[in-house]
C-alpha cells in the first residue's frame, strides 16, 4: 500500500506493508537514521519523532496512521540554539538518546518559551539517557531559555 505524509516539511509518498512501523518506515525506505532503535517497546524514547509537532515512539506507530499528518525528525528542527546548548554542556555523550532528547526539547520550547525546571523533566522523561545523568540536558535546555 501507498500512504503520504509530510516529512520534515516535504509531502511524501512511500510504499509500505500494511502492518508496517513508522520507525521501520523511516530508518529502512527513507534512510532516516537518525531515529534510533531502541527497546522497540515504547519505553526508552530513542526512536521519537514529533507528530503534528507532539513527540511521539516511532515504533509504537503505524505507518498508515500517519496518512496526511506532519511528521519531523532531528533533521526538519530549526534548533542550532538547542543543539549548541547540548554540545556546550556536556548534554551529549554517546549521542545515541540525543536526536529524540532534542525532539522532546524543541517541542516543548515551541509550546512554552520559558518552561519551568519541572516542565522540562516531565517533557524528556520519555527519553532515556544511559550517559549523562540528565542534569546536564536539563541544564542546556534552560540554557536556551534564558537566551
Ligand atoms: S525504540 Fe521506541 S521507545 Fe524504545
Ligand atoms: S548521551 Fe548516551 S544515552 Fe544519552
């Protein structure tokens, strides 16, 4: 089956099976590597893209879902704030929770401008980190905000 979507800002259109994950959708047809996979059961985030500008697990969802829907990995967001922040602050180590860690940040800095200590924690707590310990994504992410 045949089903379009918005990809980073570009209609799309891909041939896909009908039981078919988004993340499999986007890693293997689309080449988009940047999306990770991780536990594939929805709980550690690597795999996060935004749909309609909301963070979602790519490979909690179907690829049919998507029909007609924006859909925008690390490499659609306008974000050289965020991701000089991450890199001056020591928010990346192996890198491999980073793109879903600066997808979960960017949406909620499109939301809300200023969040609080408390609204950034709540917004990243889907996206696992093994390396860094959080506080310094934490801290980038209210590195931006205050510039
Ligand atoms: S790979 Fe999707 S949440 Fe872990
Ligand atoms: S930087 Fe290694 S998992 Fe986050």
């Amino acid at each position: 089956m045949k089903v379009k979507f918005k990809l980073n800002g570009k209609e799309i259109e891909v041939e896909i099976e009908d039981g078919e994950l988004l993340i499999d959708t986007l890693r293997n047809r689309l080449k988009i590597k940047s999306v990770k996979h991780g536990c594939g059961i929805g709980e550690c985030g690597t795999c996060t893209v935004l749909l309609d500008l909301k963070p979602v697990c790519s490979c909690l969802l179907l690829t049919k879902s998507v029909e007609n829907r924006s859909i925008t990995t690390v490499e659609g967001i306008d974000c050289e704030k965020l991701k000089e922040s991450f890199a001056t602050h020591g928010a990346v180590q192996c890198g491999f929770c980073t793109p879903g860690m600066l997808l979960s940040a960017y949406s909620l800095l499109i939301e809300n401008k200023n969040p609080s200590k408390e609204e950034i924690k709540e917004r990243i707590s889907g996206n696992l980190c093994r390396c860094t310990g959080y506080n310094q994504i934490i801290e980038a992410i209210e590195n931006v905000c205050k510039n």
